[in-house]
C-alpha cells in the first residue's frame, strides 16, 4: 500500500530532479550507471494439480509442511559493453 501511495507524479518529479542533479554534477557515462533487482526463490515446491477420475468424491494432493529457505538472487547490469 505504501508503494501505491508514494509512487504519484509530485514523487516521480522530484525523483528525475535529483536524478538529473547527480547526473550533471559528476558527469557520469553509461558504465557507470547499473540496474540492479533482487528477488527471493523459494526451495519448496508448490503443490501442482491433481487429476482424478470421473465421479471419484475423494482426490489426495500431498505437499511439503516444511518452510524451506529463501534463496535471495542479485542481478546487476549495465547498458554498456564493458
């Protein structure tokens, strides 16, 4: 929710004002300048969907009760050739 409200035009002008400031202050060149995202895989599998035959009134789907761990994964690129 907090995303939703903060992202409106007065932040996003504000954002690209200061962004530009950076950017004509210390002369920056495409090298220099990475995108970054971070995202978390789960290792426990989801459970998948059952098939059963036709007018069975009972269909087990086993799944893990386990948590498992989140893997935390870091992609960084730049837009040169570098």
């Amino acid at each position: 929710m907090g995303r939703a409200v903060g992202f409106n035009r007065p932040k996003v002008n504000q954002f690209f004002t200061a962004y530009k400031e950076v950017l004509t202050s210390h002369s920056f060149s495409a090298g220099d300048i990475c995108n970054m995202d971070k995202t978390g895989i789960t290792n426990v599998a989801k459970p998948c969907k059952v098939l059963s035959m036709k007018g069975k009134r009972q269909s087990v789907k086993i799944t893990s009760a386990e948590r498992g761990s989140t893997v935390t994964t870091i992609c960084v690129f730049s837009s040169s050739r570098q």
